[in-house]
C-alpha cells in the first residue's frame, strides 16, 4: 500500500474480540498501517462488536443461524465483506469452518491465527492436546486460509515454553499475550507489500520462505 492509502481490513469475530482490540490500538496509534473497514461477527451481541464501536469502526453482525445452510451463509458473508472493499481479511476468533468457495474467492489475501505451532493440534482445545502430549513448545500460528482446516501456507509463529506448572488455563493466557504480538506484525508485512501467497508457497521480501517466520527474529 502507499502512504497515500492505507490497506483495508476486513476483521471476522465470534466473541470476546481480544486480537481484535490489539489490531484496534495499533491502528489507531498509527503502528499498524491499516484502516480497520469493519468489524463483522456471526453471533449477535459478542463483546467484540462493542470493541469496535468504542474505536469508531462499523460494527456489523450477520447470524448463520438465520441462513439455511453454509453457502448461503457464506455468500452473504462475502457480499458484505466486499462492500467494504477489503484488501486483506482476517479471522480472529471467527469460530465457522469455511468452504472452499469462500476461501478460493480471498485466496491470498485471509489470514487465520491458530493458538498451536501447526501443523501441530489442529483444531479445538489445543492447550490441553499439548499438555497431555508433554509439548516442550507450545504457541500460536499465522497461516494463509485456504479449505483444509487449519492447513494453510504457514506465515509465521511465535513460541512460548510449556512449564512443568502449566494447566490450560496459564499455557493459552502467556500463548494469548504472544498473539496480540504476532497478528499485527504478520498484517503489518502484508499492508507493506511484503507478503504474498504464489500458489501454495508463502513469500517474504520477494523470497520463498523455505519455513516459517519465527516473531523472535523480528523487532518490535
């Protein structure tokens, strides 16, 4: 994007919206070069829909339990989201499996952020899953979305150690505070024109990422 324009961010929710509100701060103090377009949440009334209210972002809600089925959920899902003319889209707690329809129609541009080092613990409950699994390492992901589950091109990933005192509770809250870290900075790579998706191979700087970014590497 150029200094003139900033990029356009589309941002699914499903509830409390704690990423949400990191990606809010940063945009509004100018870190982040972003403007968040709108806030769009499945479930009516979530405490992330008021988040951006307070930040003066158009708060918008579309219940899938008002639609028949996924696809006519979902393509009122996309002509919403295109009315804001988005040029990246972000899931943050947006708690839906998407089609591949859906995906194919953003492919490039739709992040996902996953509480796990994927490819390890897809899905639910993951801070438990490495718990029992006595994980050294534990952590969170940024991938591209595409229709595997969890199974997009890997962008990035931040660690944190699994302590021999953790229960799920104190692992995902130190994993929680590395995500409000790791999501503004892979956005933040992508409204600079640093990221992009060719084929299924993420690129970095014009390079291919022969494995994933680690946010350690980088400096606030």
């Amino acid at each position: 994007m150029t200094a003139a324009r900033k990029c356009r961010l589309v941002v699914l929710i499903s509830g409390r919206g704690s990423n949400l509100q990191a990606i809010l701060d940063q945009a509004t103090s100018g870190e982040l070069p972003v403007e968040v377009a709108a806030v769009i949440s499945n479930r009516p009334g979530v405490q992330g829909l008021e988040r951006a209210r307070q930040a003066s972002v158009p708060a918008l809600e579309l219940d899938h339990q008002n639609y028949p089925d996924r696809p006519e959920f979902e393509a009122a899902l996309i002509t919403l989201i295109d009315r804001q003319q988005p040029d990246l889209v972000i899931l943050a707690g947006f708690m839906r499996v998407l089609t591949a329809g859906f995906t194919e129609h953003y492919r490039g541009r739709l992040f996902n952020i996953h509480p796990s080092l994927l490819p390890k613990f897809r899905g639910l409950h993951t801070h438990e899953r490495a718990i029992d699994a006595e994980e050294s390492e534990h952590g969170a992901t940024i991938h591209f979305v595409t229709a595997e589950l969890d199974g997009g091109p890997i962008i990035v990933q931040a660690r944190v150690p699994v302590l021999p005192e953790d229960d799920p509770d104190t692992l995902a809250a130190r994993v929680l505070e590395q995500e409000h870290r790791l999501y503004p900075q892979a956005i933040r790579w992508f409204a600079e024109g640093r990221l992009q998706l060719k084929g299924e191979q993420v690129w970095f700087d014009g390079k291919l990422l022969a494995e994933p970014l680690r946010l350690d590497d980088f400096v606030d």
